[in-house]
C-alpha cells in the first residue's frame, strides 16, 4: 500500500466511526480524528513519507512493530502506546482498518461510560 492510499484508507474508516470528529489543531499539515474530545489518530508527512499514528494497547504495539518494518513507535507520541504506520508491502486495507478501529477502542473505553458513543468491548469485532 502506498502511502495516499494508507491516508485515505485511514481517513475513511475513522470517518465512519461514530462520534468521530476530524480537527487541524497543529496546523493544515495534520488531521486529527477525535472521539468526544479524545486523539485516536493523527495523520501527517514525515519527510515526504505519509504516516497514521495510532493508539495501541503496549503488547500489542511490540508485536506489531516486530512483525512490520512499516509499523514504528508512535511519531511524537507515546511510544508505548502509539504507534505510526507508513505504507509499504506490510500494510494493507484490512490491517490499516482493523488498527484504526482498535485505537478508536481504545480511546472509547477510557471515557466515562455516559460519553461513550458505542461499547468498546463490542464495537466492530465478529459476533
């Protein structure tokens, strides 16, 4: 996957989640999607090489990073809990949704039970 079509791919699954908001708070060079106020992903060019940054749960961001040279810690983030995606042979449609949905999770249940848009135990994993 290449790295336009990891933004767009990106961007169009954090803007079917519910309650997700798209922000600019650092400038034109950077979108920002939120959740009832809180980052779930950010997304920018790192010289010249477009990046999602993502929310990740600790154990599973190592393993992530172990098994893709394309998934790195989080760019200016957390890097125990963020992790940035650039695009390449590693990456693919159904990788870069599944980890958009799962910061959007992650996020989710961190608020307070009356904010919560959907339940992050349930939402968007098989039934």
């Amino acid at each position: 996957m290449n790295g336009m079509t990891l933004h767009r791919t990106a961007a169009d699954r954090a803007e079917e989640l519910p309650g997700s908001s798209l922000e600019h708070p650092f400038g034109p060079d950077w979108e920002v999607f939120k959740v009832r106020g809180k980052v779930f992903m950010l997304m920018t060019e790192v010289p010249g090489r477009p990046v999602v940054i993502l929310k990740s749960d600790p154990g599973e961001a190592h393993a992530l990073r172990e098994e893709n040279e394309e998934i790195t810690p989080g760019y200016h983030m957390n890097k125990k809990h963020w992790i940035t995606l650039e695009g390449g042979d590693g990456i693919d449609t159904g990788l870069v949704k599944e980890l958009v949905t799962e910061s959007y999770r992650l996020v989710v249940g961190h608020l307070p039970k009356s904010e919560q848009p959907v339940d992050p135990r349930t939402y968007g994993r098989p039934a």
